[in-house]
C-alpha cells in the first residue's frame, strides 16, 4: 500500500471516530411512506403526503395552515403526515427525497404544480384521494375559491371517514376565505 493511500486511510478514519458529521441526503420517499404507515397503524390512520419544494411560495401557505393549532390537531388525530421534497433546481436537487418524484408521476400530480397534496392508504400507500379536482392537471395547490376549499376538505374527509362535520369546518377556517 502506497504512502498517500496510509496516510489518506488514517485521516478519513480519523474525522470519522472524531465525530465529524457524514453528510447523508434526505429519507427516500419509500422510507418516509413506510415510516408513516406504520406510525398510523395503531390509529387506522391513513397517510397525508403533501409534496413541496423550498422555491414554493403555496406550499409554505399550505404548511402554516396545517400547523395551525386547530388544524394540526385534527390531522393529526386523522392522519399520519408525510412531507416529499420535488422539484428543487441547482443546488437544491439534493433536498429531494429520492423517489418522490415518481410518486408524484404515478398519482397524476407531476405537472400538476405544487404544493400536491395526496392521502395514501395506509396498508397499500395507494392513493384514496388527490388535490386535483377533477382529474390530472387540475391540482387545488393551496385553495383560495370556494370551490377549490370544498373539494381540498372534500379530499380530506375521504381520507378520514371519522372525521366529522365539525372538524372538517375547523380545517376549512384555518384557510383565509376563499375569494
């Protein structure tokens, strides 16, 4: 063995028994969908995945509406939440959750827009229901009419066949009235 390759071995080993941080990537899509249907197992929970970029200005509208206090319990009281990183450009690539994207393709939501939200199965991570309204290409994204609200809470009930009339009033008021 070569001198260099002593030496390199010995430093990288090293940083590593110092404690110097691997640089790893996000989950892949797969782990994430898997750790989620296993969290609502107990509950019957199915999962609501929301896809989303760091670019996307509707998808941190749609996070704020979903971490309101009301909301967030509802959901998850109903859901198992699961969050997908697509899309991202440059240097961003790397926040991508691998995967995602051909999650996203295979529920009719790949040039749909984001944020795209989906509630998947919790034993097959089938999709139940989509933000589109009406098939692909018509994704709500963050609703903002009348129409788009009701089916987006439309969307989530069928995901969550206990959740009542109530509750599902409780998560279409943490939206800014439609326009």
């Amino acid at each position: 063995m070569s001198s260099r390759r002593i030496v390199a071995t010995v430093v990288l080993g090293g940083m590593l028994l110092a404690g110097f941080p691997v640089v790893a990537g996000p989950p892949a899509a797969e782990s994430v969908l898997a750790s989620a249907a296993k969290a609502g197992k107990p509950g019957k929970k199915n999962v609501l995945v929301v896809f989303h970029a760091s670019w996307c200005g509707w998808c941190r509208k749609l996070e704020a509406v979903f971490s309101s206090p009301a909301a967030k319990e509802i959901l998850e009281r109903h859901y198992e939440m699961a969050g997908l990183t697509v899309l991202e450009r440059g240097e961003k690539e790397a926040l991508e959750n691998a995967g995602a994207e051909e999650l996203l393709t295979s529920i009719a939501g790949k040039d749909a827009g984001l944020p795209f939200t989906a509630v998947l199965d919790r034993k097959s991570l089938l999709a139940i229901a989509t933000s589109n309204l009406a098939g692909p290409g018509t994704n709500v994204g963050f609703p903002s009419k009348a129409d788009e609200l009701d089916a987006f809470v439309a969307m989530l009930r069928k995901g969550a066949p206990r959740m009542t009339a109530a509750e599902a009033e409780t998560i279409r008021a943490a939206f800014p009235p439609p326009r």
